[in-house]
C-alpha cells in the first residue's frame, strides 16, 4: 500500500503529469469554446430556417401565389413548413377566423374558443410585418407567427395568417449535436493527449531522466558519472542544458583532483613537519645530554647563540650569562 501510494505521489509530483494536466485542460477549454460557438451557430441556422418557413405561407399569400383558403389544406403546409404544425389560421381585423386548419374553428372569433391560446400580448392586428414568439412549455418550445396580408396597395393590412409550430425538434438536434461533439471532443482529447505525451515523452521527458539520473550519479560517484552524447549532441534547450552539466562535471572532477592532490601534499608535509619536531627532540635531549662541552657560535659575529649545561658547568657560569658573549670567554686567559 505503502509503495503503490509512493509511486502515485511520485506521478502527481511528476513534470509529465503537471504538464499532462496543462495540455488537457487547454484542450478542453478550446474544445469547450468550439463547441459553444457551433452549437449556438447551428442552433441560430436552424431557427432561422424555421423562422423563414413560418413566414413562407404569409409571403406566398401576399404574393397570390397561394389562396386564403391554402391555410386549411394540410398537404399544401406540410410542403412548405418541415416542422409540425399545430395550428393555422387567418385572421381578419375583427379577430374573426376565416380559414383554420381545424375547420370547426372556422367563422368564430378567437376569443370564444378556448382551446386557440396565443403568448401574452402576442396577437396586435397594427403590425406591418410578421410577428414572431417562441413560447417554452413543458410539453416542449411552441414558435408563433403572425404575418399581415395587404390589400391591393400592399400597404394596409386586411388579414393575417397565424400559424404555431411544434420548435422542440431543434432541442433535440441541439441536445444530439452536443453529446456528439461531446464524444468527439473526448476521443480527440485523448488521442491528441496520448500523442503529444508520445512526443514529450520521446523528445523531453527522456533527456530528462537521463540528466536526473547524472546529476544524482555524481553523489555516488563522481568519476564514474557519464551523460549520454545524443542528448548533448541536441541542438535544444535541453542540448544546450547537458553540455552545461557536462562541463560543470569535467571541471568538478579537475577541482576535486585539485583537492585531493593538496590534501595529499599537506599531509606529507604535516608528516615532514612530525619528523622534524621528533628530530628536534631528538637533538634537543642529544645536547641537553652531553657530556662534553657544547657551544653553538654564531660564525659571522663569533658570538656565542647557544650552548649546553656541560659548557656552563665549564665556565662556571650560567647559560644566561654566556649566551650573546664573544667566543673568546671560552679560552682560559693563558691562552
């Protein structure tokens, strides 16, 4: 448990996985913008083609190609509106329904029937263009459309065409196209986040083992420490950065070299140093010792520098006091 969770912490801790996580959420948030802007744009591109089917009969009425009576003839609507139609009618001024669909609407005004609801505010007979709403039930979204039709002047509104379609399609195909860009979006996240880390993996996150495994390898062991000559011979960042680490290990290794080549002269000298000490004692209790007379005489001044108890005990003077003296208080007088 304890080692699967080193190896986790390890990952998460990793550079490939910081880097991993970037790329991804880049990824998804430019996936996430591409799919809102087409979404928004196929879903404007199908309200507009709806929009402009409503319309269609209105205009063809205006333009005499269609009759009044084309509102009744189901067939005729189907042709020209893709949607499902759920009500049609014209409209005179007086709110009186000349033609319908449901024909047992016909001749009645559209405040006695209870079964016809328009939005709120939504039937104005002043329009000079056609009027159009969506309405959001839960049954699903209703799109009404009132379109004048002119007299002959094609000025002043006599009739209007009414008509309510049946939009809740176009959330469907909206719903459908999210979750197949959803499910794309997913695949090529995935597959681009594989291939990229493919190439991080071969390009980057390698060389960089390798380095790691070099700077760790110069603790353990500094001469023994290689850097491998593909990664040094990169003309990259990561190149340029072994040739770095190269460099600094070479003259690492000539300045521990150094060192040790002084470590190893200061220790003979110290050794030098222990011999002479040793010596000097040596020396020391030698003329400390000795029996005869010793007088160390300074050879340019001839005065005496040093001499032993023996000498003092000669001249029957203290050592004090033959110290600095000229050499000839050595010789008796007759002499």
């Amino acid at each position: 448990m304890t080692v699967s969770r080193n190896i986790l912490e390890k990952f998460f801790n990793s550079l490939a996985f910081k880097i991993g996580i970037i790329i991804v959420i880049v990824e998804v948030l430019i996936f996430l913008a591409i799919g809102i802007y087409y979404t928004k744009h196929f879903s404007s591109q199908l309200e507009g083609a709806v929009e402009q089917q409503i319309k269609t009969p209105g205009i063809l009425i205006n333009q005499g190609v269609l009759k009044y009576d084309a509102i009744e003839d189901k067939e005729i609507l189907a042709n020209l509106i893709e949607a499902k139609i759920l009500d049609g009618m014209v409209l005179g001024l007086n709110s009186r329904i000349f033609y319908s669909i449901n024909t047992d609407y016909s001749g009645n005004s559209i405040a006695e029937l209870e079964s016809v609801n328009f939005p709120e505010g939504f039937v104005d007979f002043s329009i000079n263009k056609p009027k159009l709403e969506y309405e959001p039930t839960p049954q699903g979204t209703y799109l009404h459309c009132l379109s004048p039709l002119f007299t002959l002047d094609g000025k002043t509104p006599r009739f209007f065409v009414y008509l309510k379609l049946d939009t809740s399609w176009i959330d469907e195909e909206k719903d459908k196209l999210a979750l197949s860009f959803t499910i794309s979006s997913f695949i090529s996240v995935l597959l681009t986040s594989v291939l990229i880390f493919v190439f991080f993996d071969y390009f980057i996150f390698s060389k960089l083992i390798s380095l790691t495994t070099s700077f760790r390898d110069i603790v353990v062991d500094l001469y023994a420490t290689t850097i491998d000559e593909k990664i040094v011979q990169s003309k990259d960042e990561i190149g340029d950065l072994a040739k770095s680490f190269k460099s600094m290990a070479e003259k690492l290794k000539r300045t521990t070299t150094s060192i040790d080549n002084l470590n190893d002269e200061i220790l003979i000298r110290k050794e030098t140093e222990e011999r002479l000490i040793i010596a000097e004692e040596n020396y020391r209790k030698q003329f400390e010792g000795a029996l005869d007379a010793i007088f160390v005489i300074d050879e340019h001044s001839n005065i005496i520098i040093e001499c032993n108890p023996a000498a003092s005990s000669l001249l029957q003077r203290s050592k004090e006091e033959i110290i600095n003296q000229p050499q000839h208080i050595i010789y008796p007088p007759s002499e």
